[in-house]
C-alpha cells in the first residue's frame, strides 16, 4: 500500500439474504454493493454521492468496520480491518475515526449530559487525560459554549445539535473523519454554517475526511475527490473538479441535472 493511502477498499461486495416468502421458496439475496475499490489519501476529502439505496452508507459501513463484507478487504494505516473480530480488538480503528450521522437528534442520547455525550469516545476508548477539559475545549471548537456541557440535548437547535454530534467524533483526536449525510438534516443556511465549519476543522487539524452526501454542492465545496454510486456499483471517480464539470457517465450527468445544490457564497456563513 502507497504510504499516502489512509485508507483502502479493494473489491468490497455486501449481499443481503431475503426473507423466505414459503418455506418452500428459494433463498433469495439483494446485492447492496459489487466489487468497488476505494482509496482515500491521508489529509485529502473524499466525497461519495449517488442516489437513496445506492449502496453509498453499505460502502461507509464497511470502510469502518461496522458490518462484515461479503467479498474483498479493507485495510486502515496498511492494517487489515476485521469486522468480524471483537469489539476491543477495534479498538485501534475506533481510536483513529470518527463519525457523524444524518439525524442529530436520534444520534444523541437525550438521557444524557452534552458533556457525557461528547465525552463518550474519551471513556469508551481508555483515552488518558483531563477528559472534562477536552470536552470543553472541544466544543468551543465547534462553535458552542463550554458551559453548554451541563445541558441535554433537548435544550438545543438543530443546528447545535449537530454541532454536538460533531464535537463528539472529533473529541479524541481522530485520523479520520466520516460523515454519513451530516446536512441533510439541516436547512440551508445551518447547513452552510457547518460546511464551513468541517472546512475549518479539516485545515487546522489536517484531518482527512470521507464524506457521504446527495448534496452536490457539499462535495464541490469541501472534497478533493468523489465517487459516483448507482445500484451497488462505483460509475465513475476522480478530482472532484473533473467529475463535476466533465462528467464522463450518463448517470453522473443525470445526477447533477436533478440534484439541487447550496450557493457556495453561503458557505462562509459562521
């Protein structure tokens, strides 16, 4: 593996077995994803689009360990990622990503203090310290006040929410940064205040980011790179600028003729 490769999929496949209609009934299988190949460089922003039931969250789940392919490898730093191993032996790759979902409200506990919640990784992960501080300092990074750890979710806009989910994935310091459609929930003005945000996070930290989104305008904004998804299958990938303007498959140009886009203006919101 090239020094520079993060992370690496190689020939990935995800089969899901059907429920039997009759006990007489032939097993039946839906293929979720077929034989995709993915490098994401250290420090670069990758961005995976394509429509709902394309396969883009399979390939996300898989990339990190959290379901077990039914063919091909993923290797993490050069080392092989086994989902089918013990939680504590993942330890090591919990440690190095982070995630952020679609929904900041059901991703959050509403039991628990925001200062619980972000802490978390920090307490699941072993991790040493003065765990209270980073949680503090981690959320002012996010752009929400220190003393916002005392309060529950609930208390919260949308908007800070996932700002919250955010601070939570990037508490222990990770390598890697995923977002699993982390906008989509949001409107379009909070949306573009935490696009600028990720972009600013992503310069100082030099974290590398892998960035599931159906927002075309997400990706042209933040990423490096993209990966067209349809039906399982990758159509098309390369420089985010060259797929984007140059599309060179019929379902790439089909996709940015429906998809709605963000002003990139917008994104210097704060």
């Amino acid at each position: 593996m090239s020094d520079d490769v993060l992370l690496r999929g190689r020939g990935l496949g995800r089969t899901h077995r059907l429920p039997r209609a009759s006990l007489f009934e032939r097993p039946r299988t839906t293929v979720a994803l077929e034989d995709a190949d993915i490098d994401v460089r250290t420090g670069s922003a990758v961005g995976v689009i394509g429509e709902s039931g394309s396969g883009k969250s399979t390939l996300i789940r898989l990339l990190l360990g959290l379901d077990t392919p039914t063919a091909g490898t993923v290797h993490f730093q050069g080392r092989e990622v086994d989902a089918a191993a013990s939680a504590r032996s993942l330890h090591w790759l919990r440690r190095a990503t982070g995630v952020v979902f679609q929904d900041p409200y059901a991703s959050l506990d509403p039991r628990m203090s925001v200062g619980r919640i972000v802490g978390e990784p920090l307490w699941a992960l072993g991790i040493d310290g003065d765990r209270r501080a980073r949680v503090r300092e981690t959320l002012e990074d996010v752009g929400l006040e220190a003393d916002m750890a005392e309060r529950f979710p609930h208390e919260f806009s949308g908007g800070q929410r996932q700002r919250i989910a955010l601070a939570r994935a990037i508490v222990h310091r990770p390598t890697l940064l995923v977002g699993d459609e982390p906008l989509s929930a949001l409107d379009v003005t909070v949306r573009a205040q935490i696009l600028a945000l990720l972009g600013r996070l992503r310069q100082r930290d030099g974290m590398t980011l892998l960035l599931v989104s159906h927002d075309i305008g997400v990706v042209q904004n933040l990423c490096d790179d993209v990966l067209v998804l349809k039906d399982g299958r990758i159509v098309e990938e390369g420089p985010t600028e060259k797929v984007l303007l140059q599309p060179q498959a019929a379902y790439t140009r089909r996709l940015l003729a429906s998809v709605p886009v963000i002003d990139p203006g917008s994104a210097g919101a704060s």
